[in-house]
C-alpha cells in the first residue's frame, strides 16, 4: 500500500509571525491590566506612606503594603517576560522541527 504525501506550502517567518501575534493576543486578556494596576496601587500607597507618616518612629503599614505590592507588580512583570521568551523558543523549535519534516 502506498503512502499520501501532502505538500503545502510553508513559510517559516509566516508561522513565527502568526504565533507571535497569537501570543499578543492571549497575553492581553488582562495581565497588562492588572500590571499597570498594581503598579498604581503601589504608588498610591507609598505616597499615602510617605505623607502621613509621623516622626515619633513608629511603622507605617501603607509604605509596607506599597512594597508589597510593588514587590508583586515587578514580579509579575519578570514571570510575563519570561514566560513570553519560553513561547517564542519553543515557536521556533517547533518551526525548525516542521521545515526538517520535508
């Protein structure tokens, strides 16, 4: 019994392309959002911090909640960055397999 070969037409920069913009797309349903979010909420409450604090020394629990938040906000931003890199090699490991196939 012979075997059906089919051939289409590949391009590999077109299949990178469309993975990056399909990476673009799934990647905005709200974790930039929520960035910017934290990131302002950070602000808001370093500032709340900074300007109601007292000189008698006592710990100002709005400059710790800014931190944290701040903490988190470039935490999610590094895990983002990453997790985008790891997309894209695996885009082109799985474009380098696929042009090898023919």
């Amino acid at each position: 019994m012979e075997s059906f070969n089919f051939h289409f037409p590949y391009d590999k920069e077109q299949f990178i392309r469309q993975q990056i913009v399909l990476w673009k797309l799934q990647s905005r349903q709200g974790s930039r959002k929520q960035r910017v979010n934290f990131f302002i909420a950070a602000a808001a409450f370093l500032a709340l911090g900074i300007l109601a604090g007292s000189d008698d020394g006592s710990p100002n629990p709005f400059i710790l909640v800014g931190i944290l938040f701040m903490l988190y906000a470039v935490f999610s931003a590094l895990i983002y960055g990453a997790a985008k890199r790891r997309y894209i090699r695996k885009t082109h490991e799985v474009a380098d397999k696929y042009e090898a196939m023919d």
